[in-house]
C-alpha cells in the first residue's frame, strides 16, 4: 500500500466534500508518503515514510 506510512503507521482518513450548497460526497485524504532507502538494523531497505517522519528524524536515510 503507497499511502501508509510504516513507522508512525499513519494511512488513509475519509470525509466528506461539502460543496456551497452543503451536498456531501465522500473524498479521501492520503498523508504525503516518499518511498525513501532507509537503514534499519545496520542494513538498508526501501520504506514508505511520510514527510513528518522524514522531517523530525524518526529514520535514518542511506547515503
């Protein structure tokens, strides 16, 4: 799944559209994910992080 986040396990959230006149159709909100190498464990791996754990340090990015 791209729009899943697999460190803070943040995905996809649904609502509703309300246009002017208040008609609600659903519509989905999906976090900013990058598919970023990462090391874990000594050893580097292709994960979906958000760009909140990127930004804040939660992962260590492969050189």
């Amino acid at each position: 799944m791209g729009k899943y986040c697999q460190i803070c396990k943040k995905g996809l959230m649904s609502g509703n559209n309300v246009s002017h006149s208040k008609r609600r159709t659903r519509r989905v909100w999906a976090p900013n994910t990058q598919r970023v190498r990462v090391v874990v464990n000594g050893t580097t791996c292709h994960m979906n992080v958000c760009t909140r754990c990127l930004r804040s340090g939660k992962v260590q990015r492969a050189q």
